[in-house]
C-alpha cells in the first residue's frame, strides 16, 4: 500500500506544484471574472453560459491542486476533494454540451505519428453523441462515488 501511494507522488518538486498551483488559480481567476462579468466581454460573445464558466473556473481551482494531492495519499479527505472538484465540474461541463440547449459546433482531426493529415468539421449530432458517452461515464462515476461515500456513513 504504501509503496503504490509513494510511486504516484509528483515529480515536481514541492516548489514547481506551488508554482503549478498558482498558475492555474490565476487561470481560474480570471475565468471566475469572465463568469461574473467583471472582465469587458459582451454577453453575446460568451461562448457558453455565464454558470457554467464559473463552474470551469471551481475546475481549474480544484487543478490546481493535484500535484499536492500525490503527496497527500489516496485515502487522505484532502486528495478526494480535488478529485471531486475536477470530476464534478467536468461532468457538468459535459453534460451541458451533450444535453443543453443551442447549436454546437465541433471540429475533428486524424493525425498519424503526430502529424494531422486530416481535419474538418464533425456534424452537431456525432459531437453531440461523443459528449453524451462521456458524460453518462462520467455521471455513472459520479454516482458510484457519491453511493460508496453514503454507504460509509
């Protein structure tokens, strides 16, 4: 146990995950302004709803801390709540852009040995599809983990 615990400490060392934790607070920050209208974008420019921007920005709160969660152990209350705080709010994003309302746009490319040979642009349904498979993994996920935590108590 304690030699599995120790192989996934983070090679960084405990000065680059500050400075890694830092650098995605600053991210999640100014997403957090965007979200509360702080930042001088149009409404009509967002690409998504304003909720779901902060929810991003709780993402790359909680990202930030996982270099420091290695250290801390699998079964520690702190390295779950990072956990919880990247899982969740991925969830959510993916469930908004399977599921919600409006048009979506996406993208895709086939690269072979690293290099794209391929790109064009996916139909709202298949995109719409590979997020839903996603987002229902990710929700079953969620559920396992929210039905192991109330079982414990």
């Amino acid at each position: 146990m304690i030699e599995r615990e120790r192989a996934a400490v983070s090679n960084l060392p405990p000065v680059g995950e500050w400075l890694f934790a830092v650098a995605f607070w600053i991210a999640a920050l100014a997403i957090l302004a965007l979200a509360l209208g702080l930042l001088p974008l149009p409404i009509g420019k967002l690409p998504a709803p304003r909720w779901l921007i902060g929810v991003a920005a709780l993402l790359f709160i909680a990202a930030g801390f996982a270099p420091r969660a290695t250290r801390w152990g699998a079964s520690s209350w702190k390295t779950r709540a990072v956990g919880a705080g990247v899982l969740w709010p991925l969830a959510i994003v993916c469930n908004y852009i399977a599921f919600g309302s409006g048009a979506r746009m996406f993208s895709s490319s086939v690269a072979v040995a690293g290099s794209v040979v391929q790109r064009g642009v996916m139909p709202e349904s298949g995109g719409r599809v590979l997020f839903a498979c996603f987002a229902v993994a990710l929700d079953v996920w969620v559920l396992a983990i929210a039905v192991k935590w109330l079982r414990r108590k």
